[in-house]
C-alpha cells in the first residue's frame, strides 16, 4: 500500500483551490440561492453570506474499480411486464429518500449538503448578471476605508520608524541606571588616589590596591553597552476607521399599474447596487423608501417593492415628499443625500415641467448625486426631456440612463464610479 504525504509549504490554505473548484462545479445551486436571497433579503441586509443546500444525489462522485476478466455469459431471466426502452418507476416506500410517507425498516438515505458561502462569494454572485468589471466588484466588496495616525512609543516596530531620540534617551537612563555606583566609586577612588600621591608617597602597598579598584571600576563601566536592544523606541502607528459623514439614501419608484413585478426586481437591483456603494464610504447610511402613483407617501422596503396598491401616475408629489422629508430631517450641514429614481417612463404629461422645476430649484443644489433609470425598452417620453434639462443644469450630479434588464444597469454606477475617481 502506499501513502501520498503532502509536504507543501501552503498547507493551511490548500482547501482554497478545492473551494473554488467545487463553487464552479455546483454554481447553478449557487446563483439560484443567490437570486433567491435577493429576492427575500432587504437592501441593507446584503452584507452577508448565504446557506445553500445542494440535494444529496446531485453531489455523487464517479467510483472506479476493477471489473471481473475473461469473458461472461449470462443468462438473465424475462419478464412478462416489461419490454425494451421501458422506464421501470420507483418502488413504492421503503427507499431512502425525503417527503411524506409511511416509515420502512429498510433503505437508506442521504439528507441535502448544506455549505456557507462568505459575504465576499455572495456579492460576487450577485454581481454576475450585472456584469461590472472586477475594479467595481472589488470596491464593493471592499472592507471599510482607515487612516494610519500615530499612538505614542511602543519597544517593538518596523526598523524604519525608530525613533532616535527616544531610543538615546532609553540609552542613555539605563547606563546612568546600572553605573552609577560604579562611577561614584570611581570618583571617590581617584580622589584617595591623588591624596596619597601627594601625602603618603611612600605607601606603594595602598597605591597599587586603588589603581587596580580603579581598573576595575573602569572595567565594569564600560561592560555597560553604548546601545542595548531594550533601549530601542519605534513610533507606534495603528489604523483608524476613517471618519465619514452621514448618508441618506431616497429610493422613489413608480408603482403604478403600467409597473409589473419584473420591472420592480429590475429597480431593486439597482437600489441594492447604490446602497452598497454608499455603504462602502459611510459609516451611517439611512435608507428612505417613497412610492407614487397619484400620490406618494415613505413607506417600509416590504411594502415598497410588494405592495399592490396601483393607480395613475404624478411623479412629482414623490418629488414634493422628498423635498419635505429633506427639509424636516436631513439638514444638509450633517447629511451627505443622494436621490435614486426608478420609473417606466409613464407621467401625466402636464406634470413633467412641474417635476423639473422642482428637482432644479428645491432639490438638486443640496444632493451629492442623483440617479435617474428608466426601466422600459420603449421610446422615451415626456419625462425623460425634461430631464435632460436637470441633467444639463446639473451634469456633475445628475445621471440618467435607460434599462431593459439587470445587465444594463452598470452604465449608471460607471458614471458614479468616473466621477469618484476624478473627484
């Protein structure tokens, strides 16, 4: 018998490649919990991992052993049931297997592999039909932004931030420390020295006894090292979180009855992809959802995305709301805002004007950026020009883009993404 010893020097993370070859083998189980997990999870409760349950029998492994040599005739028996190319069905109970049915004492069975996915595995996941290059993928699932400052005197470091002065000083202390008595001795021992010199020069005995203390002395002073490694000061730096102002966050959507349920995922997916990206540059983020058809009132995510509630469409009274709820609690001394729209082009057409007057005059001048996606693959309408104007008022905030599906959403978060980088 023999045995495969493996000597790698990686060994603690070796499981990695295996890892990833199983996430491709079985990436269809995989994006389908994902999309699942989209759709049930709310938008700030993106920044997790998933479990994922793949069934038993799809996780089988190919066996491979001898066969019995020479050749073999083999007489099997017919039957009167069956004939060729026939399925044959399941027996009835006593397999192995899930579900409803009466208990057996024979069979056996094999319950579904249940694994984690990371945080990082699911965004990347998520990402995948939105296809953003992997600069973006890797910003997004970033970890948070800190700034290096300097915290005091520490005796271990880099070599590279020894501090001097510190380091001497340490130096110079301990060798006034652990010679001290030696150099008073010494002083004391060269006084004795010259008074006996000078009065009792005959007294060669006594002499010699201080000049060999006084080579000793000596001696013991200078085994005291110049520099020791206890001396050695760094300067101490550790990392903060960088301090970031506050964001809030409008989601506006049109829910009116020309909106249908895919249209309304298409949005969510883009609500997700923004949160994530603000989440990632501030350390508080709120999050505030407006739905309109005739009117517009803020409501919660569930009732945003899945409520049913239909009728006409006025986009400005969610226009009008959001300038209200601006005003009341987001001061803009202490709020970074942003604004995203999601709508399928539909609007009264007397109210456009009244919608692009008040995003220029009560709502623009205090945003940091707001997006508009128009989810339809129809011509434009009248609210679509009458933003063009908001974007040319605005073109350093302003940002407006048409979808047809979630594959078209990144245009949207490149010009975010541009404007950043110049920024």
């Amino acid at each position: 018998m023999s045995y495969v010893i493996d000597r790698r020097l990686n060994g603690k993370n070796k499981s990695t490649v295996n890892r990833q070859r199983f996430l491709r083998r079985y990436r269809e189980h995989i994006k389908k919990a994902v999309e699942e997990a989209v759709s049930r999870r709310s938008i700030t409760d993106m920044e997790h991992g998933e479990q994922i349950s793949i069934p038993g029998r799809d996780i089988d492994e190919p066996i491979l052993h001898h066969g019995r040599g020479g050749k073999q005739t083999i007489i099997h028996p017919g039957n009167k049931e069956f004939t060729s190319g026939e399925r044959i069905p399941r027996p009835q109970g006593g397999g192995g297997g899930k579900g409803a049915g009466k208990a057996s004492n024979s069979g056996e069975g094999m319950d579904d592999f249940v694994f984690q996915i990371t945080q990082e595995e699911f965004l990347d996941f998520m990402f995948e039909d939105l296809e953003l290059p992997n600069l973006v993928k890797r910003h997004l699932n970033g970890a948070e932004t800190f700034k290096t400052v300097r915290a005091g005197i520490s005796s271990e470091g880099n070599p590279s931030r020894i501090n001097i002065i510190r380091t001497l000083r340490s130096a110079h202390a301990r060798r006034i420390a652990l010679s001290g008595s030696s150099r008073a001795k010494l002083r004391e021992a060269k006084l004795e020295l010259e008074r006996l010199k000078l009065q009792e020069p005959d007294n060669i005995g006594d002499i010699r006894a201080i000049e060999e203390e006084i080579l000793k002395l000596r001696a013991r002073i200078e085994r005291v090292p110049f520099l020791d490694t206890f001396d050695v000061k760094y300067n101490l730096l550790t990392k903060q979180p960088n301090p970031s102002s506050k964001a809030v966050m409008f989601c506006l959507m049109d829910v009116s009855g020309s909106m249908t349920q895919a249209t309304k995922d298409v949005a969510k997916r883009f609500f997700i992809l923004l949160y994530l990206f603000l989440k990632r540059n501030y350390d508080k983020i709120e999050v505030v959802f407006i739905r309109h058809h005739t009117s517009a009132k803020e409501v919660d995510e569930e009732e945003f995305f899945y409520s049913r509630e239909t009728g006409g469409t006025i986009v400005s009274s969610a226009l009008k709301l959001m300038q209200e709820i601006m005003a009341e609690r987001y001061p803009i001394n202490e709020w970074n805002i942003y604004g995203a729209q999601a709508s399928d082009g539909d609007n009264w057409n007397d109210d456009s004007p009244v919608c692009r007057d008040i995003l220029i005059n009560q709502i623009m001048p205090f945003m940091q950026y707001y997006t508009y996606v128009e989810i339809t693959p129809r011509e434009h309408q009248a609210l679509w020009y009458e933003y063009e104007a908001v974007r040319d008022a605005f073109s350093d905030a302003f940002a407006q883009q048409q979808l047809v599906s979630a594959a078209d959403i990144y245009p949207v978060f490149r010009e975010l993404f541009q404007r950043r980088l110049a920024a």
